[in-house]
C-alpha cells in the first residue's frame, strides 16, 4: 500500500493540499484518511474512489490499489466487498446522490454502453458501503443505492440485457424496502412495471402500477405520475384506449404539482410535453388505425417542442411516430425517419432504439414490396 499512499502524497503536494484538505474534498475523516495512508488501515475501494476524485486521479490510483483489495465475492450477483473499515461520512450520501444528476443527462448523450460501468461500480460501492454504515446514514444510502441499481436496471433494459435489468430491477425494490421510504417503493415497482413493457405483459404492466398506487395518498405527484403512466401503457397494450385515456387525464392534472428533491425519476422533468409522449405512445400501442391517426397528429406536435440535444430519445420518439404512420400508411416519411434513427443505434448501442426500428417491419408489411418498403428493409437490415 506504500506505492498508493507515495502516489496520494504526491497528488496532494503538486496541488498543495493538506490531508485535512483531502478529507474535505473526499467527504472522508481525516485520521481515518491518514491512517490508511501511512498504511496503518486497509484502502478500500469507497475509499480509493473518494479520493481519485477528488484529486482527479481516480482511474491511476484504482489501478495502483487494485492488487491491495481483496478480491470481492459475488452476493445475488452484486460484486460486494468486505465492509467498509472506519465511520461512514454522512457526506458521503451526498456525495452520490450529487452525481445521479449528471448521469441521467449523460444517458441521453450517451445511451447505456458507455455508462454501465461507471453507474455499476458506483452501485457496488454504495452497497459496500452500507454494511458498515450506523443506523442514520445507512438507511440513506439505502435509498441512494436504490436510486443507482433503478438506473442501473434502466441502462441494462436500454441496452437489451433483460436478464441483467431484471436482476437490479429487483435489487431496487429490496434496497427501497429496507430504506423504509414508501415514495422509493412505489418508485421501484414502476421500474418493474417499465420491464413488464419490454416483456409485452401487458397485465403485468397493470398489476405492479397498480401496486405502486396503493396508498396512493400518501405519494408524491411525481410517483403518481409515473405509476399513473405505466398503467395507461399496460391498459394500452390491452387495447382499452379509453382507459389508458382517463389516467393519462389524471397524470396530467399531476404534473405542474411535480417539486420534490428526489434525484430520481425525473424524466417527466426533463422531457417536455411528458404527458402527451406518453400518450401518443400508448395510441401506437393499441394496434387501431383510427388510434394510429391521432398518435401521428399528437406526434408531429411533440417533435416541435422537443431539444435537438435529447438525440437518442428524439429518434426513440420519431421512430415511434413512424409505426403509427407506417399502419396509415405513409411510407416515404417512414423510410426518412428509418434512415435518421439507424446511425444512433450503433453509436448510444441502445437496443430500444433498434428493437423499436425492427418493430417496424410490421406495421409496413403492406407496403413491403413497394420501393419505399425495400428501402426500408434495407435500413433494418444495416442495424439487424
């Protein structure tokens, strides 16, 4: 550990900082800090990536580290190491729950491929960190690993590893139940009702929104919605338009209420026209031409307010616009729209992205053999 602890010493002389100044930065002790750095406390990887981000230098010291930690066993396949040695800064949930911010914003830049690892050695370093944490500041990390394995199960749904977004779909509700924060349980089984879409259950999707409603007194607008919207997505994909059409009404009279700290679930912040999204998206999913006719109308009014930053769930948007113009049919606008989403999905690797592209060799199987379909089919095979 001598090499780590010279290497840490040096980082802190070229940018003159003390080790009282360190332990500020990392939200750590400071003896605690010093002792593991003259080698009388076992280095930790919370530890070590405290401080490589505080100096700026997480990626060497990890490297230098590595052969000082002991290799972690695997629980539920969550790789957990031995708990954490010393007190646990309460600021240290901060210190996460800081960052959930920005990753969500870099999944709409990035897609799912380039931030899985970082959101899951984050995720693993929280649970670690909870087994040694006192009551208090246990029961917040709690809550904050479950906000990191929810979008950790997002990121692995998006990129088309069900298995995995199953596993830290289920880990979230067990971490949200042990926080004993109700608003984060009705958030985890609207996570379960998000896969259940994935997995075409559409009585599924019903069931755990309908679950994440009970007691629906007590939660917060922003739970209501998204429990609210999922349930309109599984009446959808029953065929009850009308269903689907009386709870999106009562998402929508929810929205502007939406003003809680949560850092998590925050999309019915961040996409405009929210509600109408989620409406249009339920039309297309019913199979009906005449839904289909005002999901292309409610489309084309979403698209215009939408941010050319969003590029990933922009073409998720317009491809889901294109199925419902593809059953009208319009075949032109179509293949346009194919052709603009194709080259992100190589790029974010987001396989929602290509499997709502190969769905659309269904609607447009009328139209197949016109010239519009074969260039269609050539774009879905580019990315098949």
């Amino acid at each position: 550990m001598s090499e780590f602890g010279d290497e840490v010493r040096r980082l802190m002389t070229d940018q003159g900082l003390s080790v009282r100044e360190l332990a500020r930065r990392s939200h750590w002790d400071s003896s605690h800090l010093s002792k593991v750095l003259n080698g009388r406390k076992p280095v930790t990887p919370a530890l070590v990536a405290a401080i490589g981000d505080a100096l700026g230098a997480r990626e060497e010291l990890t490297a230098l580290a590595a052969d000082a930690i002991p290799a972690a066993p695997s629980a539920n396949g969550v790789r957990v190491t031995a708990a954490h040695q010393g007190p646990v800064a309460p600021e240290l949930v901060d210190y996460f729950r800081g960052q959930l911010p920005g990753h969500y914003q870099a999944d709409m830049f990035l897609g799912p491929r380039h931030l899985i690892p970082t959101v899951k050695t984050q995720a693993e370093l929280i649970i670690q960190l909870v087994q040694g944490a006192g009551a208090g500041v246990r029961r917040d990390l709690l809550g904050v690993g479950a906000a990191y394995a929810a979008l950790l199960g997002w990121l692995y749904q998006d990129a088309g590893d069900l298995q995995s977004s199953g596993h830290w779909r289920d880990l979230t509700l067990a971490l949200a139940h042990r926080s004993s924060d109700a608003q984060l349980v009705s958030y985890a089984l609207t996570n379960k009702a998000m896969m259940a879409v994935d997995l075409g259950d559409g009585r599924a999707v019903v069931d755990f929104a309908q679950a994440a409603l009970a007691g629906q007194v007590r939660l917060c607008p922003k739970v209501r919605v998204l429990a609210l919207q999922h349930e309109a997505q599984g009446f959808a994909m029953l065929k009850d338009r009308a269903e689907a059409d009386r709870l999106m009404d009562t998402a929508e009279t929810l929205t502007e209420r939406v003003d809680d700290d949560y850092p998590w679930g925050n999309a019915c912040r961040r996409t405009p026209a929210y509600v109408q999204v989620q409406r249009a998206t339920c039309y297309g999913r019913t199979g009906r031409p005449a839904d289909a006719a005002d999901a292309a109308a409610l489309w084309d009014q979403i698209q215009a307010a939408m941010p050319e930053a969003q590029r990933r769930d922009n073409a998720v948007f317009h491809v889901r616009q294109a199925a419902v113009l593809a059953v009208l049919p319009d075949p032109e606008r179509v293949t346009s729209i194919a052709a603009g989403a194709a080259g992100l999905v190589q790029e974010t690797g987001s396989a929602r992205l290509r499997r709502e592209l190969l769905a659309l060799r269904g609607p447009a199987r009328g139209w197949a053999h016109t010239p519009a379909g074969r260039e269609l089919g050539e774009i879905i095979a580019s990315i098949a």
